[in-house]
C-alpha cells in the first residue's frame, strides 16, 4: 500500500492578514458567491496564481525560442483547459489573457454560482446547501461539490438530481 503521505495546503494565506482594504473586498467576494470561508476564496486565488506562473513561464520559453514544440503544446493545452471551462474568451494573444485573469473568473464557472444563477437556488448559500445535500445533477450525474468548475459544454445540463423533490416543485411552477 505504501507510506501514506502528508497532504500539503491547497492554499496560502495572506502575508498581511490585517489589511482593511483586503479584508472588505474578501468579505465583499465572500457574500456574492456564498463561499463557506476564506480558505476556499484562497484555494481558488492559488489555483488563478498557478495558471499565472504557467503562463509566465510558458511566454519566458517562447521569448528565448518561438518554435519551441513543448512551449507551443504547454500553450495549447493550458489555453484549452481554460477555454473549456469558459474562463478565456479566445482573444488575439490568449497567455495575455491569462495573466490578466482575476478570481472572479474562476468564481464564476463554480457550479454553486451556476446553479443560483440559473434560478435553481433562492440564495448562493441555498445553491450551496442544495449541492452538498444532493439535489443538484451535472448531466445527469450528482454532484456532491460545490467547488466542482462547471464546463462551457455542460453548463445548460445543470439541472435538479431525478430524485430530488425539488424537480416536482419546479416543475409544478411552471
């Protein structure tokens, strides 16, 4: 089976954790998309940080050489991956794009914002609870995450689980 490892933080924490400035715009994003707490605001923020490197270092290798197959096919597949989920637009130089990404891109695409944004949910927080109890399907599929980032594809397949009793309600509402 093997040694069992120690899993490391998906997250950093600020350095300063008491600027005001960043404490309100957190508290602000906080409420608008119901995330539980910072930790989950600071995931995303390292994940946007790692496209960010990527493509940094992606640009570095194609300054030094254009033709570099392994740049060019790093390049396709970081700008794809994102296309995918809708967080690109596909404009002229894409890596620039991805260097001026923010969080609310990111925050966006969570299937919890879907799912209160499409009317399924009353509130972020009622998206949130409704995933987590398992009333919500991608594709006919249950999720269970609410972090789950919901692809340009399946966005208009997020519906309520087949054996929710919220299916019946909406369905009666209409």
């Amino acid at each position: 089976m093997g040694e069992p490892k120690r899993l490391k933080k998906l997250y950093k924490k600020p350095i300063h954790p008491w600027q005001k400035s960043r404490l309100v715009s957190e508290k602000e994003i906080l409420c608008t998309y119901g995330l539980r707490n910072k930790r989950e605001l600071w995931r995303t923020e390292e994940e946007l940080r790692k496209y960010r490197r990527e493509a940094r270092d992606i640009l570095a290798e194609l300054a030094l050489n254009p033709e570099d197959e392994i740049a060019n096919k790093k390049k396709n597949d970081i700008v794809n991956r994102l296309m995918k989920y809708g967080i690109l637009k596909g404009g002229i130089d894409p890596l620039d794009e991805i260097l001026s990404l923010d969080v609310k891109k990111f925050l966006e695409r969570r299937l919890q914002t879907i799912v209160y944004t499409k009317g399924l949910a009353p509130s972020p927080k009622g998206a949130r609870q409704m995933i987590v109890h398992g009333h919500i399907a991608v594709s006919g599929r249950k999720i269970f995450s609410p972090s789950y980032l919901v692809g340009k594809d399946v966005e208009d397949k997020v519906s309520f689980a087949e054996n929710s009793p919220f299916k019946g309600r909406a369905e009666t509402e209409e």
